[in-house]
C-alpha cells in the first residue's frame, strides 16, 4: 500500500506538478499595456471555464470596440480564429491568449491553467482586487495541502484516501457558475480517474440512474461543493443512493468566485494525491501533447 506519507512514493511526479501546485498563487502572466474596454472573452479547449468566469462581470462574449480576448486553450478547430475574425470585424482589438499561432500572451498547455488564464484576465480587465482575493484564498490553502503536511492535518490526503476505487459524483451549488465541469476536468487530467458531472435536471438522474447503477454495487461517492436549496435536496435522495456523501471544505474565501478557485485547487490537490495512491503521473499525458500537435 502506497503512503502519501512517504518521499519515495512521489517518484512517479516527475513534472514535480506539487512544486507548481505548491506556487501557483501569483503564478501568471502579467500584462504588459493597458487593453481598453468593453471587453468581450471567449474560449476553447482548457480555457473554456475562466472564459465562463470572466463573463461574470465582462457581461459578454463577443465585444464590439474595445478589447476581445480570445483564449486559444487548443483543440478548437478553428473556432478561436472564427471568433478573433468576428470580433475584429466588430471592430474590436482582438488579444490572442493561451498557445498556438499569433499569440499575444503565452500560457503554456498545462493543468493548472485555467488559473493562469483567469488571473491575467482580471488583471488585464480591471479585476486586479477580485484577482488579489482569489490568490489570497489559494495561499491560505497551500501550507496546509502541500506534501510535507501529514496526512492526519492535510484534508487533501484525507480525501484522495476516501476517493480511492470510488467514483465520485460532483453535487455543486447553483452559485459556482461552471465549477462541476471544472472539477471534472482536472480530476481526470490530474488524478487519471472517472467522475461524473450531473446534467442541469441534476433530481432526476439522481433518482433514476445513480439509483439503478448502485443496485448494481457501483462504489459511488458524492462530492458536495457548497450549501444551499439544490445540494440539501440532492444530499437527501443521494443518501440511500452512493456509498457515501463528503462535503468539500469550505474555503475562506471572499466572494463565490474566490470560493469557486479554491474548490478547484483543493481538488486538484486531492486529484493528485490519488494519482500517487494510483502509481500514476499527475502531469499530463504524452496523449494529450500529440494530439495538439496533430491539431
């Protein structure tokens, strides 16, 4: 049995993706010149979700004068440059973000990403004291979660233990705009596992299909991010439904948006302590490299 307790079990991280998760507070790019508004902020691959945060207070996708960034998070087919042309024709200034051709502001493919992508948005868009708070959020989580905190005062190692051979089940509140598919996303790029995201009529697949999978002895784990009307429903008729119900732990945070990002970077550490009780590398996959470049 593998122990997160152990040095020479973190051999298979060897991108040493907890060193990048460890800084990752503050660990974006910064903008060089002032990029005008009303800004407009679309994107593909894995910078759709901080494209879906930014609309929050950009209010749009497509800008028509002022800035449009449009985030090139790859495997777009030729979408982002759609986008780029219709906003340019719109006559905004078009900012290309993220890798491939013309970018204006590089972000490496990676897992953690769509931090990087958000922070430089807020940055560049006037959101730099909400961007203050989400790094905040995430440094007070950082001691605590990293490798060196036993696993008895680390709750990320607690929960990957409470994961293992389980399939989780995403219960999120209706204000993290975006965030069951994110945390889909990095549980399967990070931790190399299967989770499932519930469609909007979240109720009736519960009863329904989560019901008839767990007659079956399907070890199904619910995963409970934030407290209100829809996840206190939900927890009741998930309880004789999946083997158990954990609550993520709230984060101190200021504001759903902060709390959404530290929800993402407490699963992405647990992500990746499972992938260590798997034996598996957190980083990304060789997979995942070619088919961008095939792209």
């Amino acid at each position: 049995m593998r122990n997160l307790d152990a040095h020479e079990d973190y051999r298979v991280d060897s991108h040493k993706l907890a060193r990048q998760l460890s800084s990752l507070p503050g660990d974006f790019p910064k903008p060089k010149v002032d990029y005008p508004g009303p800004y407009g902020v679309i994107g593909y691959g894995e910078a759709w979700w901080p494209a879906q945060l930014a609309e929050l207070w950009t209010g749009r996708l497509i800008s028509e004068g002022g800035t449009q960034f449009v985030l090139q998070g790859g495997l777009d087919l030729g979408a982002a440059a759609g986008a780029a042309a219709a906003a340019k024709a719109g006559g905004a200034r078009v900012v290309r973000v993220g890798f491939g051709d013309e970018v204006e502001v590089a972000i490496e493919p990676h897992p953690l990403s769509p931090y990087r992508y958000l922070r430089f948005l807020q940055e560049a868009t006037g959101e730099a004291r909400s961007g203050r708070q989400v790094d905040s959020a995430l440094e007070k989580l950082t001691a605590e979660l990293a490798p060196e905190t036993p696993s008895e005062d680390n709750p990320a190692k607690i929960m990957a233990w409470n994961l293992l051979e389980r399939l989780p089940v995403w219960v999120v509140s209706e204000r993290y705009a975006g965030l069951a598919a994110a945390l889909q996303q990095t549980f399967a790029r990070i931790g190399k596992s299967l989770s499932i995201t519930p469609p909007p009529g979240g109720l009736e697949f519960f009863v329904t299909a989560l019901e008839a999978r767990h007659e079956q002895g399907d070890p199904l784990v619910a995963l409970v991010a934030g407290d209100d009307e829809r996840t206190r429903l939900a927890v009741e008729v998930l309880q004789g439904r999946v083997d158990t119900v954990l609550q993520l732990p709230k984060p101190d945070a200021a504001g759903a948006l902060s709390e959404m990002v530290a929800i993402w970077y407490f699963v992405a550490w647990t992500a990746y302590y499972l992938a260590i009780l798997y034996g598996r590398d957190p980083s990304d996959g060789e997979v995942l490299a070619r088919l961008r470049e095939e792209a």
